[in-house]
C-alpha cells in the first residue's frame, strides 16, 4: 500500500530535501489560473518536495569574486536539472503502485507580459473548454508549500522553510493516491525585521502589505514590485552588477518591462543552464534574511561558522571614471581543460 511515509522517505532518498503533503482541498479559493486542481481534476493530494539551495552556492557573490554558481546551480540546476530527475523517478515510483502522477516542474512558459498581470491575462492563450483556465496553469509553488505545511511566508514573500530559511526551490507532484496530509506550519519564522526590504534594491515595500487566505489562514507579506525585482535581480543595479557594460542604459529597463531584453545585452553576463543572470545574488530577501535567521538562531540548518563575514560590498562607479566594462560574457562549456 503506496503511504505518506512510503512517498516521503523514497522522496527524500531521490535527493529531495524537504517533502510536504497537502489535500487538493487546500486550494480551494485559489484563482483559477494557479489552481493545480484544473491540471488534475481526480487529484487527491499535492506532494510539495524542496530542494535546498546550499549555502556555498551563494559564497563567491558574497564574497564578489565568482557569480557563477548561483546562477548555474541554484537557479537552474535545481529547477531543470536536479529536481526533474528526482520528479521523474519519484512519479515512476508512485505511478508503479498504480496511481497517476502528474509533476508540475519549477519551469513554465512565461509569457512575454509583466509578471503581475500574466496569471490574469486573457490574452496569453485561449481555454480549450468553457469554463476552464488559460493554459498554462500557473502554480504557485509558494502557496503550494504552505498548504503543505513546511513552513510560511516571510515579509519579504519568500517562502521560508525552518530547516532552511528562504534558501530552497519547490516543485510539485499531483497524485490520485489519498495520502496523509501535513498540519499547516505553525511556528513563527519570520519576525518582520524588514531586513529583507532594507537589503532589496526596492522592490520589496517596507510599508505596503497584501495578503492571502489559503486553507483559512491569513498570510501577510510586503508588496512586491515585480519590475524591480526583475530587472534588479538580474544585474539592473549598477552597484551590484560588476560585469555592467558601460553602453547600459537601466533607466530603461527600470521604466519599462520591454527594458528586460535590452537589460540580457547589457547586463554583460549570459544565462547560465537557461536561467537568466542572477547577478543579484537574492541580496536582501536571501542573503539579508538568512544572516538574520542565522544570527537570531532560528533555522534547524546550523553551521560551524557563519555565513556573512565582513560587510556587505557595493561597487562606487565614482572610483571607476573612465575604467569602461566592454566585454560581455559568454558561456563556454568545458574551458580550460
Ligand atoms: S529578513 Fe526579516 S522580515 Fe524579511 S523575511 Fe526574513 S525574517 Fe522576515
């Protein structure tokens, strides 16, 4: 007989680091556009697996000298490499013990239409049956791993698990089998220290708040600009971004979402395993939070040693005049061998 127990401890031996189990009742009030239900109507539960990101993936932005890793490992690599392997087999597994499973990957087509309106837009592509959804169903993975009680939403909206803090990636598997659920997280990880928002290139508001009902519990986060944080996370800030060419031009990817594909010209750095440049390094809803979360003693995830060493660095371009950055980089795979 196909468990919870069973599902998790095979999940877990995959090389996933967290699992979570929600029923699909969970959902219920959930716009219909992000609703996993429409993409598995006979669904009965919704297994929500976290992939860590480790801490060394972030070390070399931390540091300023490597921007690699982050970007290649723990943005793409776990959500189009890693975790799908994990979801295919674990789908096997489940499906051996003949129940469906259907994976939602940490992987979708976006259309080319700013984030906050494209759940919502009508004309990203057209419902194959009345009364259905826009394909493609947009889950929200975040409200898919409350649901499933590993944990809440920070001020920043990042989803913050105890064990990891704000550092993981969630994908979702959607099966027919009726398996035990979680209890809804609830603990207190965040403590509104807003050092999130302080640390973002602000796009997380210190003031304004929006929230959520999900399974009735209320979940209040800042509200986000997710322009800003488009654009900044992925080299818009000249501070923060030391492979800026000089020709950049950001108030116009500031101003504008049509700026973001003159932002991947100048940004100066390629998409590493599809993934666009997280150059930012998640700066203040990351690193700022999990500093924080580690000095107040809050994650179950300790270290020997701690994670932020010496004061967070920014570049003064005044101390550059006349040094133009004109390379831009490109990917090469297998150098120096
Ligand atoms: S930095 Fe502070 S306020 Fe922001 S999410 Fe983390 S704990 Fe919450």
């Amino acid at each position: 007989m196909l468990t919870a127990e069973k599902v998790k401890n095979y999940a877990k031996q995959l090389g996933a680091d967290l699992v979570g189990i929600s029923p699909m009742s969970r959902f219920e009030g959930a716009p219909m556009e992000q609703d996993p239900r429409y993409i598995f109507p006979a669904a009965k539960s919704c297994i929500v697996l976290a992939f860590r990101i480790p801490r060394g993936y972030l070390r070399g932005i931390e540091e300023g000298t490597y921007f690699a890793a982050y970007t290649a490992m723990g943005y793409g690599g776990i959500n189009q490499i890693y975790s799908p392997i994990v979801m295919r087999e674990l789908t096997c597994y489940i499906e051996d013990h003949g129940y469906e499973c259907a994976p939602v990957p940490n992987i979708y087509p976006c259309p080319n239409i700013p984030f906050e309106t494209q759940e919502h837009d009508p004309g990203r592509s057209l419902p194959v049956r009345e009364g259905l959804p826009n394909p493609d169903v947009l889950v929200d993975f975040r409200v898919a791993a409350y649901a499933a009680g590993m944990g809440e939403f920070g001020y920043s909206k990042v989803f913050l698990t105890p064990e990891f803090g704000p550092l993981q990636r969630f994908v979702v598997l959607l099966t027919d089998a009726e398996l035990e659920a979680d209890p809804i997280y609830e603990g207190e990880i965040c403590d509104k220290c807003k050092l999130c928002a302080r640390g973002c290139s602000g796009a997380i508001s210190m003031t304004e708040t929006e929230s959520i009902t999900i399974a009735g519990h209320k979940c209040e986060y800042a509200k986000l600009d997710w322009l800003k944080c488009s654009v900044n996370y992925r080299g818009g800030v000249a501070e923060h971004n030391p492979f800026l060419t000089s020709d950049a031009k950001l108030e116009e990817c500031q101003s504008t979402y049509c700026g973001r594909p003159q932002l991947d010209e100048w940004c100066g750095y390629p998409k590493l395993y599809g993934h666009n440049p997280a150059i930012e390094g998640a700066r203040g809803c990351m690193r700022d939070c999990y500093v924080h979360l580690e000095q107040t003693g809050r994650l179950t995830k300790k270290f020997v040693n701690k994670f932020r060493t010496q004061k967070p660095w920014g570049i003064d371009r005044s101390k550059h005049v006349g040094q133009e950055v004109r390379s831009k980089h490109r990917l090469i795979e297998g150098g120096g061998e």
